[in-house]
C-alpha cells in the first residue's frame, strides 16, 4: 500500500516521466502545464509541496540509517528557469547531513586533464546520501554540443573526434548510469523546462530589481541565442538516455510552484520505491540497550 502522500502527489508525474526515449519529442512537452491546477489551486499545490517535503525528510533518515541506496539527482535547465530555488524549496526539509549539492562549472584545466566524467564522479554520493547536481555530465553534450570551439579545447586526440562523438558520450553516459544503478544508486534526471518567452520575462525581472542583479549575467543572454541548439541537444540527450533506472523527467517551468510539485513528488515516489527500512537490531544489541536503561535509570 502506497503512503498517502506518493498517492496523492504521483499523479503529477506520469506525464513528464521519460523511461524509454526513443519516441521523445521535446514538442510535445508544454513549458507552461500545471497538469489541470491553476493560480487558485496553488495554495492546495503548497500544501501538497510541503507534504511532500516532510515525507522525504522521513525517508532521508531511513535512507541514511540503512545506508545500501544512495540517490543521485541531476538537474539541468536553461538558464533562469529555477534549478537554485528548486533545489532550496523541494530539499529544504531534508537534514544538510545527508545531502550533497555540487554545481559543475566550466571544468578547470586539471578537469579538462581528465576524462568527462572524472570530475562528477568524484562527487557522487555516498551510500545512504541525496548528491545534487546543479549541472552534471550532461553539460558534454549540450553546452558543448552547442558551441564547438569547447569541445576543440578539450584536448582530445583528434583522431577520437569523428561525426559520431555525441552519440558516443550518450551512449557513455548511459552505461555510466547503468553502472551507477546496479551499484545501489538510484539516478533522477530533472530537464527543467522554461520557455523562451519566460525566461526572457524573468532575466527582466532580475533587472528591474537590483538585489537580484548579481544573479544576471549578460553571457546567459547570449546563449538565447543558440536557444534552438539547445532544445536540440536537450531532446537528442534525452531520447540517448532515458531509461528504467535513471529517467528524465520533463518538469513544465513556467511556473515555478508546479516545477517544485513535480520535482518532489519524483523524489518522494522514488525513495517511497527503495523499500528503505531502518536496520534491525541484533539481540545482542538489544542486550546492550537494556544494560544502557538500567544504568542510567539507576543513577
Ligand atoms: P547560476 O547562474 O544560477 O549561478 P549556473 O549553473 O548557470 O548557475 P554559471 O556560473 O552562471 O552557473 O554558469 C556555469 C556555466 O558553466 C554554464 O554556462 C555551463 O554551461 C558551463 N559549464 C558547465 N559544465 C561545462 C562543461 N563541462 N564544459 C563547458 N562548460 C560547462
Ligand atoms: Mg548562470
């Protein structure tokens, strides 16, 4: 029997769950759905949001004390379209102890020393731990695919640079989450979608206000630019990676209360699906408990 609160919440998710990308088509996919719910449904979408949250504060703490799983969640999104604020909101129940949030910039020259993944790797989670990442692998074949001269400044072996090497860094990066599943780690993959419009609205807005200024950055109005190659690389990594154990979800953007619903709700039916339980006592353990009482009780 599925705890209320994943029923009540997972209805939001089918829509945007992406298991098998073959048929995936990014246009089928509306920027601005909120599955049904509108502005008056919204106070409803908060308390759903913040039941979800303690739920998984629950379920952190038994994910912790069992420590086999580990969960890894990728967020990746135009810029603007609310990795940060999500990432505070849907975690913001969740104990700092169990969590780790790495953002991934543009790799240092002792990353672009190493192999692709080297550096995320390095920053996966542990067993029993939530890892964030605000950016990921995923970069390799988006802003890279998008802007060439990158790729050309990684220092790869020319010969290993042919027409196909997209389609081989997602067929890497599927193994690498196939190897990561079969390790005990269960992998979300959130594609934040924003529309060109919104987001447009939203750099405005960061400069109508100046405490937001220093969220603005004139090279993200750049990249609007190359808005259509992104879209293309986005769909092109989804359809090369969605899959049982580590699906993309689609997550509308529009509106930023709904991202939140759909991004908890995904983690919350996750965890809900790892069965965690806490470890069981020995008997000698049991033992030793009973010992620690009767000291104490006597004091
Ligand atoms: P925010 O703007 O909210 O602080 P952000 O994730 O956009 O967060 P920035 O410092 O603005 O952070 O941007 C990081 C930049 O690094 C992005 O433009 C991203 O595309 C780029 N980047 C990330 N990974 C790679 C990579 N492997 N190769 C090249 N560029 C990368
Ligand atoms: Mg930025």
């Amino acid at each position: 029997m599925k705890n209320k609160t994943v029923r009540e919440i997972s209805r939001f998710l089918d829509p945007y769950r992406i298991t098998d990308g073959r048929k995936f088509r990014l246009k089928d996919h509306d920027p601005g759905d909120t599955a049904g719910l509108d502005s008056e449904d919204k106070p409803e979408a908060k308390r759903m949001l913040a039941s979800g949250v303690e739920r998984m504060a629950e379920l952190q703490e038994r994910l912790y004390a069992s420590d086999e799983w580990g969960l890894l969640l990728v967020f990746q999104a135009m810029d603007a379209a609310g990795k940060d604020g999500t990432i505070k909101h849907v975690l913001s129940g969740v104990n700092p102890q169990g969590c780790q949030v790495h953002s991934f910039k543009q790799p240092s020259p002792e990353e672009l020393d190493h192999d692709f993944l080297w550096r995320t790797q390095r920053a996966a989670p542990e067993r029993g731990r939530i890892g964030i990442f605000n950016r990921s692998y995923y970069e390799e074949v988006l802003v890279v695919r998008v802007h060439p001269q990158i790729l050309a400044g990684q220092h790869l072996p020319p010969r290993l640079v042919g027409k196909k090497v997209w389609d081989q860094r997602l067929e890497d990066i599927a193994g690498y989450e196939r190897y990561l599943a079969r390790n005990g780690f269960a992998i979300l993959k959130f594609f934040l979608n924003v529309s060109k419009k919104e987001q447009k609205r939203r750099f405005l807005e960061r400069l109508d206000a100046p405490e937001k200024h220093w969220k603005f950055s004139t090279s993200d109005v750049r990249e609007r630019a190359h808005w259509k190659g992104y879209m293309q690389a986005y769909e092109e990594a989804i359809r090369g990676t969605a899959s049982e154990h580590a699906p993309w979800f689609v997550v509308p953007a529009d509106q930023k209360w709904f991202t939140r619903l759909v991004v908890a709700a995904a983690i919350v039916e996750t965890l809900e699906g790892l069965d965690l339980a806490f470890p069981k006592v020995p008997d000698s353990k049991r033992e030793e408990l009973a010992l620690a009482r009767a000291a104490l009780e006597k004091e």
